[in-house]
C-alpha cells in the first residue's frame, strides 16, 4: 500500500551521471544482437544490504543475463529509481549505465524510453536521461487517484469474496511483511505491489489491475530532495495494514475494512 513518505536528506545517487563513469567515454561496443543472444552475460541480482551495511548501488550489483535482457534491464531501472540509486534531476547516460549493467548502450537506452512513456524520466538531446523531478504535491495526487479506483472496489469485494479466497493471500502479505523487516525498499516495493495487485485480480478486472499498479508503481518513486523517502519504520507500519486489512476482509468486518482503507489513502501513502 505505500508510496513515499516526505523526503529526508540521503547520500548521493551510485549511477554516474553523464561524463561520470567509464561508460560515458564512448557508446557500447556490443551489438543488438549480442544484447539478445550473446556469452559473457551475468545475472543481475536484486539485493540489498545486510543489517548495518550500505545498499549496493546499480554498478556493484552483478551484470545482467544475455537471455531477455531488455525486460531485465527495465527492470533494474526500476529497482533503481525506488531505491533511490537515479536521483531525481540528475542526467544519466545510457553508455555509463550499460557499462555499470554490462550490456550495450541499445538496451539501455530502450528501457529509458519506456521509463520516459511512463513519466519517470524524460529525454534530454545528446546527452541522456533526466530522472523526472516529483514533489509531494504530485504524491498527494496519485494517492487521491488511487484511492477513487481502489476504495470503492475493496469494499465492494469485502461484501462479496468469501473468507477461505481472502486467506489464499496470507502469504502475499506475509512477504510484505519480510520484506519490511528487512528494510529494503526495493523488495518491499515489489511485495507491496503484488498484494495489491492480487486483492483487485478477485474484481475480474484486468484493465482495473493495470491501471492501478501504474498508479501505484509512480507513487512508489522517490521524491525531490532525497533518495530515499520511506525509512524501515515506515514500511514496517505500511506492511502492517496490510496483515490487518486481510484479517478483517477474513472476519467480514466490513466496519474495519472500510476504517482501514479510506484512512490509508486518506494518509496519501
């Protein structure tokens, strides 16, 4: 269920900007071609710190695999802007990100297309990628949004879905729960999104769960003025409305269920 929270001061982004790394000296040697099919690929983990250590940035984390590198490249990229490691304003090349990622610049500059489709960063001529600048303004708009598609479909779903389809999501939001704790926001982004995405899939709706997770993965970017906007905290208490919101659609209380959502969107999470 979350988004950001108001932004605290971070430390700086791990992705070079332009002119910033060695992948910013030239385009990538590797062809179309090599990006798809080709040996010397590394898969790209998705990891965060352990207890008391740093979070790695984009270029310490293991390259990505040949094999439908394109989706694994978006992906990164999107791990990346929730976790802080593209810092809203800065310009990043696709040469020195497909250094740090290992593959071609083609990839990477295709993936940051889609990133500008859905509004995450915009195209600056001859130079990269600018990582859109978002304020709380923005934050409390998709939460308003939000809360008009998904409010009134939770509720309808509270009257209408028996309790053994509700307890089916136990693990769903036992995983957000795990996934807090560990204080990566990333994971908890990823596990926060699958939840809901699973709670609208019961209205039978695939345009409905499209446009919400849209939605919701654009409230999950980090806000102007820091990298980071959610602390372990936060997520901890975000996860816990989740646990309480199934156990109350399981008991059919229909009085805390609404309690629950109107109030978490109201809160512009």
């Amino acid at each position: 269920m979350s988004g950001p929270r108001p932004p605290r001061p971070g430390s700086p982004p791990a992705v070079p900007a332009q002119g910033t790394g060695p992948g910013a000296r030239g385009r990538g040697a590797r062809s179309t071609a090599q990006d798809e099919h080709g040996d010397g690929g590394r898969q790209y983990a998705r990891s965060c710190a352990p207890a008391g250590g740093s979070a790695p940035g984009i270029g310490d984390r293991p390259a990505v695999q040949r094999a439908s590198v394109r989706g694994q490249v978006l992906d990164a990229l999107r791990t990346a802007l929730v976790a802080g490691e593209l810092a809203p304003g800065e310009v990043y090349s696709a040469p020195a990100l497909g250094e740090r990622l290992g593959v071609s610049a083609t990839p990477v500059r295709e993936a940051m297309q889609q990133l500008a489709l859905e509004g995450a960063v915009e195209v600056v001529p001859n130079r990269g990628f600018r990582v859109v600048e978002r304020g709380t303004r923005e934050l409390a708009e998709l939460a308003e949004i939000r809360g008009l598609i998904e409010v009134p479909v939770m509720l309808r779903l509270a009257r209408t879905v028996p309790a053994d389809r509700w307890a089916e999501l136990r693990p769903l939001a036992e995983a957000t729960v795990r996934a807090a704790s560990s204080g990566c926001r990333a994971t908890y982004a990823e596990t926060d999104r699958a939840f809901h995405r699973a709670v609208l899939a019961l209205a039978d709706n695939a345009q409905l769960v499209r446009i919400a997770d849209d939605l919701h993965r654009r409230a999950q970017w980090p806000l102007v003025g820091g990298p980071l906007s959610s602390g372990r905290a936060d997520l901890v208490a975000d996860a816990a409305e989740h646990t309480a919101l199934l156990d109350a659609l399981i008991a059919g209380d229909l009085g805390v269920v609404q309690d629950l959502v109107r109030e978490h969107f109201a809160g512009a999470l």
